[in-house]
C-alpha cells in the first residue's frame, strides 16, 4: 500500500488559504477521491499524545479535481473566523472506500491589515459561469471576477438599487438594476452568470447564485437593465423526480433518495452532497413515496411542508450541501426594540390553515371504472373513515370548536388505502395541529456595524422582542430578511414564533390581557404621584444629557490637471481612504441622528405623561 502526492499551500491570507495536490497516487492508481480534514489549532493542543484534542471545527472537505489535481481551498469563515494556526491534512480514497493518509501541513492565519478591518457596505461581483467562480475561489484569485458595484470605487461602476432576499426553506433571491452605462450592462446571461453579494463589513456572503432572469427598461435617467437572480438551491429546479415506492427506512433516506435522483440528471457543480441530518420522522407507513415532479416541488412538498424542519444550502471548498435540521439559528440576547433598533413594527396573528373538524381521505377506491369514468373530469371515490368512525367522515377538536366554531377541511393522504390506518393518521394529525403564526413586519437598524452590543439579523435567530403592551416581551424567529445593498443600515424583517398549540395561544393572549392589566393597575394616586416624581427627574436627566454630532472627515483635494502618475495613484488612495471614513462617518451620523431622534421623541413621551398625570392628580383640571 503506497500513497505519493505533492501537497502545495498557496495564496494564504486573513480570510484562509488554498491546498493543492498534484500527482496523487495510491496503489499504483488514481485516487476516486480526496478528502482535507481542517481544523484550526488551539492553545490545549497537546505535542505529547500527537492528536489534537480540540477538533470542534474540524471539516472534512471533498476535494475538487481540476486539470489532473486535487484543490481546496479553505476560508477562516467556516472555523467561527479562528486565526492563528490551521493543521489540514489530505487522505486518498480507494475505489472501495478505504483510505490512506498521504500527510498534512500546518499553516498560520495573519491578522487582517488595518485597511480591511469594518469597512461598511456591500459588494456585488459577477462571473461568467460557474467554473469561472469554481477556479477563482479554489485558487484564491480574483481573474474571473468582474465587479458589478464598489460602494468605495471612485470611478463608478455600481448598482442604482439592489436587494436581497432571504427566507427560511425558501430559494434566495436578489434583484438589482444597472445603468446603460455600466460596463457589465447586457451581460447577464440567464442561467449561466453568477452573482455574488458580499458584506464588507464582516465578508459574509450575503447572496451567491445565478441569474434567472434580465430585462431593459426606460426610465427618467435612460435606459437600464434589471436582473433577477436566485441562489443554488434553484439547481433542484433543473431536474425531475419519477415515480417511487421506497421501504420507510428514515427521513434521512427519504431525502437522500431525491438528492440522488436529482444529482444523478445534473452537471457535477449542480449536485448536492447530504450535510447534517437531525430531523426525525416516526411514521408507521411501511413506504415512502416520491410522485412525478421537480426535485425542488418534490422536497418542498414531501420534506418540508409534510415532514418539517428547516434546510440549508451551503458551499465548502465549492461543493452544494444541503443540511436538513430540527432547528436553526441560535438565541441572541439582543433585544429588538421600537426607540432602540426598530423604526416601525406591525403585528398580526395568521390562523391561514386552521381546522377545527376535518375529514381524513385516502387512496383511490380500487373499482371497476367504465371508460367514460377515465377522462379528467370524473372524480375518482377515495378511502374515508366512515366505516371505522361509527358512520362519520369527519374528526373533530372540541376545544378548538370551543374557541373557534366550526372551521372544516379535507386532509389528503394519497398512500394510506387502510381505514383504520387513516382514522388513526387523522387522530394525530389533530393532535399535532398548530393554529396560528405569529408575525411582525419590522423595518429596522442593523446597529452591529456600530454597536458591538447588537447582534447583526441573521435569518433563523431568535431575539427578543419588546413592544409593550402590544405584544409583552416575546422570543420570536427571523423569517425573512430583506437587504437594501444601498442602504446596508436598514433592513426589512419578518419576525414570527412557528405555529402554536391552543393552550401556547390560549397562554399568549392571557399575558397580553395580563399586560395591558399591569398597566390599569399604575392609575392608582399613589402610583401616579411616584410616577411622575421618577419622570420628572427622568426628564431633567434627558434634557441635560451632553451630545455632540461625529466630525465629518475632509475630502482629499483633486489632483492637477497635469498630474503625475504618483500624484494621481496617492490621491486615489487618499479618496478611497476618505470614502472609508466617509461610510464609517455615516454610519456614526446615522447612529447619533437616531440616537437625538430618539432622546427627543422620549422627552415628548415624558413630558406628555408628566402633563397627563398632573392634571390627573388636579382633578383633571
């Protein structure tokens, strides 16, 4: 057993680096795969016993071959932005699946130089195709990459609106607009080019997928170009599922069944490797079954909405993969606040769905059909629960009924073709029935890019929300999140808490009764006196509270007409210095103006209330 290989480190960087291995070799024979293990390298690491005791970032990424060698390249994002020491090392696979290791490096991630560190804003690149992207992320170069919008490009070349969209189990999408004049207008090509939004602020990759489609319109200031583009989970758009009858052996087969379906049609950078797997889905139905629909119809419907949980589409080293889990996001201790970071909220319950009696329906009653029966307006009878249900079609809630009325529906399981399989499918359909979603539409503040006391909105985190008394204080999931890359301050969010049991909306409108009560109970004369005592000196605090506007920074002055070329490449860094400062600067003005905006619509609240109360106390005179 022998294994030979070079193994190349290149083009390391603050943001990771990239490995190659040419001539891999093992037994004599091609290698069918190589895998990197990477991990960074912590303080506890232990030289005595050889091993790293601390691999909790460890991934074990699939190697990408390209001209006859292995790459990857691996980004400081996916190890929680640890720096310092890397350790990566590289195993060749046999046909049968066994390995042999061929060696490992270590490599030392530097601090980012000063000019990179929280420079605001968005970026917005293009690719011609996909393997342009796939060379220029596995070599960490930029050669394929054209430049859409630089929010800091003294000579143009940007976006004139731009937004992101982002939604929990749904496919991403972002639409923006160019002008004529761009040098990239008419070269979006649908299905082909792909486009890629990064935050400067911290590098995240906002958005990455292809665009779906392009259109030319006239406006005021002349022609432009408006494309839409959707991320890579639209690839399971591009393949169809048939017909199948699957032994139940798990959700995680069920899913993977499809995924290879799907890959089995596609381009080799279309396929989706199964990530983590954490949902259960404990079913008596001896079969599983996929219909004759898109891969992504198939998932959407058979996955998501009849099963649950969430999904996730992500890049390593340039290979899809897909993570189905029980939960996402983590829970933020920063609050999300009306005065603090929300400009404008709304609330509202949706019970879209709700049932109170429904009527399970199987599958097709097997029976002889005369030929005039066969044509696609003929109804077909399907299996129902009146004989195992003492002659009723339908099931029922009764507290539900009790708190809603009657609100009937039909609930469909084509595959169950047993009455008393069904009957007991509809029992615990009742059971599990979730009867309202709670929502907010928030327009608010993305105060992490000043305030490292916010949390930045990430979809699938959890915050508190307080808006008292409309609501109490509540932990409520970001749905939805909406990104104006022309303003990065402001984002539109859709907050909500998942479907809820009857007793949970029974709970929610007594602690909201129960708030508006406290509430009542603050009239009292004595509350009131020591209310307005604590306003009063609330308002002398607020009103002697020292404020001072940030100092905007000075533009760099024009270079002469006769200019030489050292003149003109330092004044092109001291105006992209200044349009650093500039941004840094907005985003302190914006934070101050809203901080004053804040401090003055506060001292109207007190000094409305103090009014309020001491004509209260006057007898209302």
């Amino acid at each position: 057993m022998t294994v030979s290989g070079k193994i190349e480190v290149f083009n390391v960087s603050h943001t990771g680096y990239s490995v190659k291995v040419s001539g891999a070799s093992i037994d004599g024979q091609k290698p069918s795969a190589v895998r990197f293990p990477t991990w960074s390298r912590k303080t506890n690491y232990s030289e005595k016993f050889g091993k790293v005791a601390d691999q909790d970032d460890i991934i074990w990424y699939q190697g990408v071959q390209w001209g006859g060698s292995w790459y990857c390249t691996i980004n400081i994002a996916d190890h929680d932005f640890d720096r310092g020491e890397y350790l990566t090392h590289v195993y060749l696979y046999r046909q049968d699946g066994s390995l042999e290791g061929l060696g490992g490096e270590k490599i030392t991630i530097p601090d980012p130089p000063e000019t990179t560190k929280q420079k605001g804003g968005y970026a917005v690149y293009w690719w011609a195709d996909f393997n342009s992207r796939r060379w220029d992320k596995l070599n960490r170069t930029t050669s394929g990459r054209k430049t859409i919008h630089d929010p800091y490009s003294p000579r143009g070349g940007t976006v004139i609106a731009g937004e992101v969209t982002q939604a929990l189990n749904t496919i991403h999408e972002f639409t923006f607009a160019i002008p004529f004049t761009h040098p990239l207008y008419n070269k979006m090509v649908p299905f082909k080019s792909i486009v890629e939004v990064v935050n400067l602020y911290d590098g995240a990759i906002e958005f990455v997928g292809r665009v779906l489609t392009s259109t030319n319109e006239m406006t005021t200031d002349g022609f432009a170009q408006k494309v839409t583009c959707e991320d890579f989970l639209s690839y399971l758009h591009d393949s169809s599922q048939w017909f199948q009858k699957l032994p139940n052996r798990g959700a995680n087969q069920y899913l993977l069944e499809m995924l290879n379906v799907a890959n089995g049609q596609l381009e080799d950078y279309k396929r989706y490797s199964l990530g983590d797997v954490t949902v259960n889905s404990r079913t008596d139905k001896p079969y599983r079954y996929i219909g004759y629909e898109s891969s992504w119809d198939c998932v959407r419907e058979r996955i998501i909405n009849n099963i649950g949980g969430y999904l996730k589409v992500y890049e390593l080293n340039t290979v899809l993969h897909l993570d189905w889990t029980k939960d996402i996001g983590k829970t933020k201790k920063s609050p999300i606040q009306i005065g603090k970071n929300i400009k404008s909220a709304s609330r509202t319950l949706d019970f879209d769905g709700l049932a109170t009696q429904i009527m399970p329906v199987g599958a097709d009653v097997q029976k002889e059909q005369p030929d005039e029966a066969q044509s696609p307006d003929v109804t077909r009878e399907q299996i129902t629960i009146w004989n195992v249900n003492n002659h009723s079609l339908f099931l029922e809630d009764k507290e539900l009924m009790k708190e809603f009325g009657i609100i009937r529906k039909a609930v469909i399981w084509t595959e169950i073709d047993n009455p008393s399989v069904l009957l007991a499918r509809g029992k615990q359909y009742l059971r599990n029935q979730k009867i309202a979603l709670a929502k907010w539409t928030i327009s608010a503040v993305e105060r992490y890019l000043i305030d490292n006391r916010y949390d930045k909105f990430e979809i699938g985190n959890k915050h508190p929300i307080i808006n008292a008394p409309l609501s109490g204080i509540e932990t409520l999931q970001i749905l939805e999140k909406k990104i104006d890359i022309l303003n990065p301050q402001s984002v539109d969010l859709t907050i909500g808490s998942q479907s809820q049991s009857l007793s949970a909306y029974q709970l929610q409108l007594q602690e909201a009764e129960n708030s508006i009560e406290r509430l009542k109970q603050n009239t009292s004369t004595a509350n009131k006196e020591k209310r307005l005592k604590a306003l009063q000196s609330q308002l002398a605090a607020l009103k002697n509270k020292p404020s001072s506007a940030p100092t905007p920074p000075t533009a760099p002055n024009p270079p002469a007409p006769n200019a030489s070329a050292d003149e003109l490449a330092a004044y092109d860094k001291q105006y992209a210095d200044y349009l650093t400062a500039k941004a840094n600067y907005d985003n302190q003005l914006a934070s101050f103006n809203m901080d004053e905006q804040e401090r003055a619509r506060t001292i109207k609240d007190v000094e409305a209330e103090i009014a309020r109360l001491q004509k209260e106390l006057n007898g209302g005179n």
